[in-house]
C-alpha cells in the first residue's frame, strides 16, 4: 500500500464497502488493527 507505506500495510484492514448496483460510487472503510478508540463522557 502505497498510501500508508509498506511499514504500516499489514497492520491495515478492510473494515466495509459500500459500492451500489449502479456502479456511480464506491466507498472502502480501512481501519488499523492497533487502533484504540476512547470514548470520553
């Protein structure tokens, strides 16, 4: 993965697509696998 760097492309993973029969768009959520997300509240 060009975008990330070679170093952080294994630690990264399709999380979702979402691509309509239309074919007029394609959205790719990629998440970290060492990703920690804190909620404060």
């Amino acid at each position: 993965m060009e975008l990330f760097g070679s170093d952080e492309a294994e630690n990264i993973e399709i999380f979702n697509v979402d691509a309509p029969s239309a074919g007029s768009y394609c959205h790719v959520d990629l998440v970290h696998k060492n990703y920690i997300m804190q909620f404060v509240g």
